[in-house]
C-alpha cells in the first residue's frame, strides 16, 4: 500500500507534464503537407509570414529590432580609432562607443608626481571636424596624501589632442576609401 501510495504523485506529476506538451491534435498538424507554391523559400519572408499567421513572434514586439536606428561598428568609425590610438599610453577607465565617451584614467608623465592629469572625451558626431570632439582636460594636484583637489583646466593639452586625432581619423578615412 505504501509503494502505492509513492506512485500516486509521480503519476500525477507526469500527467500534468505530459497535458502540457499539447493535444494529439496538434501532433498531427506537424506531420501536415505544406504547399510549396504557398510557402515562400526565403527564410526571411517565410518568418515573415508566421509571425503575420501567429505562428511565431517578432523581436521588434519584445522592444528589439531595427526601429530605424542606425548603429555603427567602431571599427569603422575613424574619429573612434583615431582617438584610441592617440590614447594608446594612456590607461582608460570608461569606454562607451554608444554613449560616445572616452575618459582615461588619471595620468602622470613622471617629472612631478604630485600633479596628474585626466582627459575625457566626448564625441558630437562622426564627421572629421574639429567640433566633432569635445575635449575636457582634469588636473589633479596633491598637496599632502589625502589632499588632492582637482579642477578642469584650460590647456593647450586639448587643442593639441584634436589636431593629433583629426590627422589620424583623415588618414584613416583616406585608406579605408582606397
């Protein structure tokens, strides 16, 4: 009576599993013929055409798809690599090519460890113009261990970043169109 008693749960657990794969009904649909001349062999336009039949689902419906977006590779954007590679010695802290934002972490060439410097980066758009960037230079100078204020400076560290990546994204541009 016991090892009954045991059984009785698995088989309900089982007949509630098995309920939900579907009806018999639905099985023999699978095995159904399809009609070529009705089904279009571009799997494209056949996923197209289930998911107007409610056969499927769309990923545009779960908030996906291509809504008129326009997404760009970095690698093929040369204001990007130019920029990357005029940091190369500089360690980074944030890189966002969606958000447009570079910023390095906080740098000191050697001659006076007390000062560092912090460059951050903003992108406005991806043509090859000096107003395509906006560039925003920190200067960390520490007074005693825990005293370190910093401020943005205006500094000729900036404009002469702009003129390193314009010439580099140029001369990118330039090879990528040959």
């Amino acid at each position: 009576m016991t090892n009954f008693l045991k059984i009785i749960p698995l088989l309900l657990i089982s007949l509630m599993l098995l309920n939900s794969c579907g009806s018999i009904e639905k099985l023999k649909d699978i095995r159904k013929p399809v009609d070529l001349r009705k089904t279009p062999l571009d799997p494209n336009e056949r996923a197209r055409q289930n998911v107007s039949q409610g056969k499927g689902i769309s990923l545009k419906s779960l908030g996906g798809g291509r809504g008129g977006t326009n997404y760009e590779f970095s690698t093929s954007n040369p204001m990007w690599r130019a920029t990357l590679d005029s940091l190369d010695f500089i360690p980074l802290t944030t890189v966002d090519y969606s958000g447009g934002l570079i910023i390095t972490d906080w740098y000191t060439d050697g001659n006076d460890r007390n000062e560092s410097l912090k460059i951050t980066i903003r992108f406005l758009s991806n043509e090859i113009q000096s107003n395509s960037l906006k560039i925003i230079v920190h200067q960390k100078r520490c007074l005693s261990q825990n005293n370190c204020p910093t401020q943005v400076i205006d500094s000729t560290i900036g404009e002469e970043l702009i003129k390193v990546i314009l010439s580099k994204a140029a001369s990118l541009e330039k090879q990528t169109k040959k």
